[in-house]
C-alpha cells in the first residue's frame, strides 16, 4: 500500500475556521484532500499527518529522527522538561525512573485510591441540583492523581488551586493560535500565568522539601523520583527536574482524563439503549457494592463505551513532532527543524479506515469484530505510539472506569442543552460549555 503524498491545500482565511474549530476544519480538510496534508494559516504552512502508515513511520520506525525538540516550546514555561516534552537522552533515563509507578502491577492500589475519592465526590451530589460535569470529572480526576502519584492531597480549601488552574487552562489553550504574543510581552494574561505558573512550582517544591524530610517509608512516585539516580554518573534529580515531572505528571494525568468522563457521560446521555445497557451490566458485576480491581475487566460494555469516547473526541486530539535530521515520510522530504502535527482526531475519523466514523458505535470494540481498523494499531491512538506511548494509559482507562460506574451505581447525570455542545481545543478536547447536568439519583 502506498503512502499517500502530501497535498498543498488552502490558504488565508483558515486561521478564522482553525480558531473556531481547529478540529473539525482539519477532519474536513483531510476528508476532501487526503489525511496527510499542509495548510496553510495565514503565514504559517502547517504539516498534518493522520494516515496509519506515516504516524508508524514517525512515532515507531524512524522514531529515532523525530523528537519534541522546539515544537513543544509553548508549553515549556508551564512544564519545563518533563517526560511528555523531553528527548533522550534525558527522556530515556527519566522513562525508565518513572516506568515501575506506572505498571499494571499498581493496579489494585489504584483502584482502591480512585475508589475512595470517588466515593466522597459522588456521595456528595445534590440530587436535582445543576452541575458541571467537566469540572466535576477535573475535580475529581485532580484529587485522585495527586493521591496515587504523590500521597498528597490539596487540603480543605482549594480555592488558590482552582484559581491557578484555571489561569493556566486558559493560557494554554491559546498556544496553538498563530501569530500569538510572545510569553515575555507583559499583559495582563501573560503576567498572571507567571504568577499561577510561580504559586504552583512553589507548592509544589514545598511538597519535595517535606518529603525529603519525612521518615515514614513511601513508595510512591515522589519518593522514586527523590530516590533516583543517574545510571552513569550517580546524580539525584536536580530540583528543578524533580519539579518538572511532578507538574508534568500532574497535568498529563488529570485534564485529559476528566475530559474523557465528560465525553463518555455525553455520549452516553445521547445513546438511551447503550446507558441502559451499561447500567444493567453495573448492576449485575457491582450491584450496590465498591468495584474491586478484578471487576473492572468484567465491565465488558462499560470499557468498550470508554473507548469508542476515545475514539470519536481523543482528548490528546494533537501532538507534534520536529525533525531532529533530514528525512522523509509519505513520499515527502522533511528538513531538519520541522515540525509536524499528529492528529488523533482525525485519523480516527477517516472513513476509508472506520465504517461510518461518526457514529457512536461501541460494539465496532467487540474482540470478534475485524472489520474496522480497530485491530490497527496506528489507526487508533488516543495514547499515542511508538516508545513515547502514554505511561498512564492503563492508569487513565481504570480511572474511568471506575468513576464511571460509582457514578452509574449512585444515578444519572441529566444533560442540560445537549445541543449545545461543542468540542474545543485546547491544550486538550474538552466539551465547549463544560456538559451543564442534573443529578438524578437511582430510583
Ligand atoms: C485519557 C487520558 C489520557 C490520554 C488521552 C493521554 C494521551 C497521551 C498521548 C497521546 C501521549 C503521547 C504524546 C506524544 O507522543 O508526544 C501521552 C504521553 C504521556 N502521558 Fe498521557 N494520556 C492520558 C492520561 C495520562 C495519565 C493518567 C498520565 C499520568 C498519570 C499520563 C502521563 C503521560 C506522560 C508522562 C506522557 C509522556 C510519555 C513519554 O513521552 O514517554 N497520561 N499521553
């Protein structure tokens, strides 16, 4: 099978249509004119590549060539050099420091963690009263990363946190608009991002000093970073470093996931037949009682749901790649430098790879179903490919389902103005209006 070439496409007006939805103005484009393509938006050409064979070549075969290198840069100031924006050599010794956290091993622990944080958040619905669903699921999948990864938690009053958070949220979701200020320009925004960015590093370096203090044995990922060294020459983390993945875990591990429960519960609320179902399962594997980690498997319509989310609004909708030497991919020369942009989103909505790509249709995840390319690896990646494949993808699958069923054993979320959703990109998919719902607990 040929690798389709690249094609020039479109001109200035794209940046309007990319600002508006960046998403959906790419599907479209890559649905008219091939998957890999260069647009142009305003005066920068952007290179997308979506098709199988070109995301195996630069994530995996010739993974060697392609690094994050300056591509990743606007996000530096938020999350320095940690795992998702490093290259080796310093990547390899970090993944490698970070690889046993992240075992499937850890399991059981995890879902007791999640188990428990979910309980307290879910217990605490007013039944009938309005809610957000996104900030429920970033609340929540907050909480419960910074229990499994760090022993921590942000304490009773979360207010300075929240409001750091949300200024960084919004600075990260304009990186991608082209013709931005440069972070150094003093505006309004851009000085409280620095603030927000300085308060969160500060914490977070408290957080370090105490457990570098601490007696009590731990074993969790902050105390593996503390503990270790480099291979070659011995050293400890320096304290920036330290920080760097502290955050970078942080925030790799909580806003994508929270956007993959908010995704699942819209979808669900928009498929009444598959919700009964997932609710019957529930109550036959769980009945009333907390899921233990042998569960989890058994929640066959549930997990299947989980990644037919996953599919249609990945909430790693793009990430980049710069070439680190001159190469070549989908018949097209890449000189050093440049940069390409990988689109989940895309890719899992190509009709010449997915029977009818926009339909919400779990079962196309059943074992015995080969007729769509779910069995392709490269046609499907919402935790990425090749050795920089998300360390937390069985972390985050567990996560939702776990959430996700406490939530279905305790009632439903009632979407408000379904109509209105929209999918928005940021530094992830997210639901535009934050999915507004009603809790309406089991009769
Ligand atoms: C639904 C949830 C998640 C999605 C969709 C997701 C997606 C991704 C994707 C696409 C990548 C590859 C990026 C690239 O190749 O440049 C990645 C990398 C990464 N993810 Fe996730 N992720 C999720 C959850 C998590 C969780 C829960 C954690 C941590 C607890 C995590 C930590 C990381 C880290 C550290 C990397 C960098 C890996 C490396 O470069 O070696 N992610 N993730």
């Amino acid at each position: 099978m040929s690798v389709p070439l690249l094609k020039e496409t479109l001109t200035l007006s794209n940046a309007r249509a990319m600002a508006s939805s960046a998403p959906d103005f790419l599907l479209g484009a890559a649905r008219k004119l091939g998957p890999n393509l260069k647009v142009g938006v305003g005066p920068i050409t952007l290179t997308v590549l979506a098709e199988p064979q070109a995301l195996q070549q630069v994530l995996q075969k010739n993974a060697k060539a392609w690094g994050r290198g300056t591509a990743v840069d606007a996000i530096r100031p938020l999350l320095g050099n940690g795992l998702p924006l490093s290259d080796p050599p310093l990547w390899l010794t970090q993944r490698r420091t970070m690889q046993p956290s992240f075992h499937r091993a850890q399991g059981p622990n995890w879902v007791h963690t999640m188990r428990e944080v979910a309980a307290k958040s879910l217990d605490a619905l007013t039944p009938g009263a309005e809610l957000t669903t996104r900030h429920l699921m970033m609340t929540l999948a907050r909480d419960i990363i910074v229990r499994a990864m760090f022993s921590q938690s942000l304490g009773a009053d979360t207010t300075p946190y929240d409001e750091a958070f949300g200024v960084v949220e919004d600075y990260v979701s304009t990186t991608m608009i082209p013709g931005k200020l440069p972070l150094w320009v003093p505006t309004p925004k851009h000085l409280r991002f620095k603030r927000a960015v300085t308060f969160l590093h500060e914490n977070i370096q408290r957080v370090i000093d105490d457990r570098r203090r601490e007696d009590t044995p731990t074993s969790d990922l902050l105390t593996l970073l503390i503990k270790a060294r480099d291979p070659e020459t011995g050293d400890a983390m320096s304290d920036q470093q330290l920080r760097d993945e502290v955050m970078n875990i942080f925030f790799a591990g909580h806003e994508t996931t929270a956007n993959l429960m908010t995704w699942t519960v819209f979808l669900l609320s928009q498929h009444p037949a598959m919700l009964e179902k997932v609710e019957a399962e529930v109550q036959t594997v769980l009945g009333q009682r907390a899921p233990e980690p042998e569960d989890i498997p058994k929640l066959t319509a549930l997990n299947r749901v989980i990644r037919e989310a996953l599919r249609l609004y990945p909430p790693a909708w793009l990430f980049a790649r710069q070439a680190f030497e001159d190469t070549e991919v989908a018949g097209e020369r890449f000189t050093k430098g440049q940069v390409v942009l990988v689109l989940p989103y895309v890719t899992h909505r190509l009709p010449t790879l997915w029977s009818e790509p926009d339909t919400f249709d779990p079962e196309r995840f059943a074992a015995e179903s080969s007729t769509d390319a779910t069995v392709w690896k490269y046609a499907y990646l919402p935790f990425g490919a090749g050795p920089h494949v998300c360390i937390g993808n069985h972390f985050a699958l567990l996560e939702a389902a776990v959430v996700l069923a406490m939530l279905l054993q305790r009632g439903r979320l009632e979407v408000l103005r379904p109509e209105a959703v929209r999918p928005k990109m940021g530094a992830t998919l997210f639901v535009g209006n934050g999915l507004p719902a009603r809790f309406a607990p089991r009769g």
